[in-house]
C-alpha cells in the first residue's frame, strides 16, 4: 500500500487492527522525514507528496484518537480470539456530575472553615 494515496482513506483505516495503525504510521513519518531531507537538498521531484503524507499521519492520529474516546470502533479479531474489552469515555454527565461533586466537597469545607474560625 503507497502511503499518501486513495488507498488510505478513513474507510479503510477503519479495518486496521492497533497495531497495523502503529506500523503504518511509523512508515509514513519515515516517510515523510525522508520527502523533508530531499526537500532540504534540492532533490525533491514531487512537492504535493509531503502534503499528501502530512495529511495521511493526521488520518492515522484521528483514527487512533478516536478509538482510545470510543467514538469509532477497533475491528475484531480476525482469528477468532475474542474481542478486547473496550473502555468508556466519560459522558458530559458523568463528567458534570463529578464537577458538582467536587463543588459541593470545597463548599462543605469552607464552611467547616469558616466554623472553626469562630
């Protein structure tokens, strides 16, 4: 698979397993380096290609991003082991719940506060 290319579209990221994603980003930022050296040395013959490879790391970075949020699925496993336990991102609730929580603890201990100073 050429990195920077229609293959490597989001759909297609989609299948990836971790792994895969981890070794294909390590390809593309090899790849890039390289694009930059040339660029750097005059030897450059196709400039659109770093963009092409810049834009390919940030797909790979969002599709890793967004399965550790839980927002896009990890495919399964494709021999037959069973599927990784996946975790939760935290809800706007949750989260709002835990900061009402933390508002009511500092209020109950300035006003411990303020009985002590009494």
């Amino acid at each position: 698979m050429a990195i920077g290319s229609k293959e490597l579209a989001p759909a297609e990221l989609d299948t990836f397993e971790n792994e895969r994603l981890a070794e294909e980003l390590r390809k593309a930022k090899e790849e890039l380096f390289n694009l930059r050296f040339q660029s750097a040395t005059g030897q450059l013959e196709s400039h659109g290609r770093l963009r092409a490879v810049k834009r390919d790391i940030a797909r790979i970075y969002t599709v890793i991003r967004e399965r550790e949020l839980g927002i896009r699925a990890t495919p399964e496993a494709v021999s037959g082991q069973a599927p990784k336990a996946k975790t939760k991102a935290k809800t706007t609730k949750s989260k709002k719940a835990d900061a009402d929580a933390s508002v009511e603890t500092v209020a109950e201990s300035t006003d411990a506060t303020t009985e002590e100073s009494k």
